[in-house]
C-alpha cells in the first residue's frame, strides 16, 4: 500500500511517542508498504536520520494545515489509505484527508478530553459530527473511555471500532539495579499546561515539608513560568527542580521513587504513566479517563480524585514513609506494562488493523 501517516506532532525531543511514529513507520516499511509521513516542525535529528535511513519522505502537516482543499486532491491522486494519528475530527489536517475521497481512512484517537465545566465543541460542529466522519473507515481508540466517548459522539458503529493501546520500550523504561539514593525522589513529566495538573502536585508537596523528599518535573510549556513562581512562594525552590525537555526521561524515572500524574482532564491513555510503572516507580495517578485502564488501583499504583489536593497530599505521605509499600507497587507495575503496554505489540496491532482495513 502507499500509505500516509498524518500524525498531528512536533517529534523535537525522543520520548515514547515519537519511538512509536518511528516503530510504526519502520514496520510499515518492513512489511513492504510505502509510507510518507506529515509530522509537525521541529524534527529531532535522531528522528529525522531514522526516516531517512528507512527511505522515508517527511512533509511539515502545516503545508496541509495551510491548503487541505489542494492537499485533498493530491493525497486522492498519490495514496491507497490515510491514517491518522492525534488528528482533531473537525480541524484543517483532518478535512485535507476527508477531500480525498473515495481514499480509505483509518482514525486513530489518542486525544485527551475537557477539562471540568469546560464547554463542549460548539453544537453545529457537533451535528456536523456524523457526517463528517462517514468517511471514516475503521476507527481505533487509545482507551476504552476513548471508544465509548467517540461512539457516543459520531453515532459510530461498534463493528467499525477497536482498542489498540499505546506501549513503551520496556527494554528502555526498565528499573535500575542497585538501592535508590536518600531522600525519596518523586518526578512528574508533562507538557507544562494547566490540564497537567502540576500546579496541585506543588501544593500537595507544599504541606509534607517535614519529610525528606525531592521532586523532579520533566517538560515544558506556557504553564511553566507560572509554576516555578508557585513553587517559589510554596517555599518549595530548595526541592524542586525543573529541567526542561529531555531525550533521557527514562534516566530520571528510573532514580525516581515516585511518580505522580495529577492531572486534571480527561486523559486518553497517559503514556508517562506507562514509561514509570516500567522504570519500577511507585505511580499516583489522577482517576479520570482511561488512566484507570492503566492502574490496577491499590495493586500497581493508586488513583486519587482529580484536583484533590489533601488525597494527594494523604498518599503521598504514606508513600513517603513506606518503603516497602513504594517498592511493592513498582514491581507489580513493572509486571503491567510488559504484559499489557510494550511497544512491540502496540505498533504489531495497529499495522495489522490498517491492513485489515484494506482487505476488507
């Protein structure tokens, strides 16, 4: 097949989803398809030299952002099958390859949700909903909360939908040998935006002073200003430390006691959580989404109420103090995401459904 790859995503640094655009491009090729991929601008060199040494073409998504009507007839003209990837349903990308009819789509949804109270999509572009997506050949969700939330939303078939969730590298996101160093390390990693949260793990961490802990966060975003600022007048600047973006996040986790995800929408999958639970990390996480899809509450991490900042707070110092209970949470996390969450299957299964897809 001649397939394009729409992924609506800058890959500028080499964490796990931009290994699975590489995976997913790789197998595709190995399999004999031909692949281009539009991706945003910037693109890691480790990524860029990886496409070019599978013979891959890469296009900027802006050019399509830009002129979907031009694009539609070109994709028509040059491509057997469309997949996307973080595509918004009623945006430029998505439009440029809906005019590319009667070419084959394959919608694949790892989009987060609203945030509480937050109003939903303006009811005419809602109506316009099932139309728009009978072009739409197979639908794939990254969670079950995302199947269910696009069936209810498209009026789709069930017959026409699947589950494929995402994975990580478990060979890369692996726990460390040895004893983890004194005080306990906690880490969050997330672009810096208000739906992350970030700003209730400060206040949480604000009221457990008297205990030995340090926190790392991982990303950034036009949140971050705002959140050093609170950490500073939290009195937290001596223990926490933001580092930016990171092509070791992996490094970082696997130091790292215990990680926390505070947040605050509705997450699709949280693919961080994944990477810490295969490092070994004690995961609290926000019970929203298809985060609990992840965590077997109690067992392999624990769920806290979104925006609760005592629960937090309450876990936390638990955490903290409980050696063993910290170390017994990440060795059944660990077993989790290999049995469930590994890269390997998670590209395998969505090539297979592409494929599928065709033949049908």
């Amino acid at each position: 097949m001649r397939i394009a790859a729409i992924v609506y995503l800058a890959p500028r640094k080499l964490g796990s989803l931009e290994e699975w655009v590489m995976e997913f491009v790789a197998e595709c090729t190995r399999r004999g398809h031909q692949v281009q991929l539009f991706c945003g601008e910037p693109v890691h060199p480790v990524v860029a030299a990886r496409l070019q040494g599978l013979g891959v073409q890469w296009t900027p998504y802006q050019l399509l952002e830009r002129r979907p009507v031009q694009w539609g007839r070109k994709l028509k003209r040059s491509f057997d099958l469309i997949y996307t990837n973080l595509v918004v349903p009623q945006s430029p990308l998505a439009y440029a390859g809906y005019l590319a009819w009667p070419v084959r789509i394959c919608f694949f949804d790892a989009i987060s949700g609203p945030m509480p109270g937050q109003r939903p999509a303006r009811w005419v572009l809602r109506k316009l909903d099932p139309f728009i997506f009978s072009r739409v050949a197979r639908l794939g969700a990254c969670s079950r909360y995302v199947l269910e939330r696009d069936i209810r939303r498209f009026r789709l078939k069930r017959s026409r939908c699947e589950v494929f969730y995402n994975g990580v590298d478990t060979a890369r996101f692996c726990p460390r040998e040895g004893a983890r160093s004194e005080p306990v390390r906690i880490a969050a990693v997330a672009n810096l935006i208000a739906e992350k949260g970030i700003d209730i793990l400060l206040k949480a961490c604000a009221e457990l002073q008297e205990l030995p802990w340090r926190l790392t966060i991982v990303g950034d975003g036009r949140a971050r200003p705002q959140l050093e600022s609170l950490a500073a007048t939290l009195g937290l600047s001596g223990r926490v430390e933001f580092v930016g973006l990171r092509d070791d996040v992996e490094a970082i986790l696997q130091t790292a006691d215990i990680y926390v995800h505070p947040c605050l929408w509705e997450e699709a999958f949280g693919l961080t959580i994944a990477e810490a639970m295969a490092c070994g990390c004690a995961v609290v996480a926000s019970r929203t989404g298809g985060i609990p899809e992840i965590i077997e509450d109690g067992k392999c991490g624990i769920l806290v109420e979104r925006g609760d900042v005592p629960a937090l707070r309450e876990v936390l110092r638990t955490l903290l103090r409980d050696g063993a209970r910290r170390r017994g949470l990440g060795t059944e996390a660990r077993t989790r995401v290999v049995e469930r969450f590994g890269l390997r299957s998670a590209v395998d299964s969505q090539v297979d459904w592409i494929e599928r897809s065709v033949a049908r």
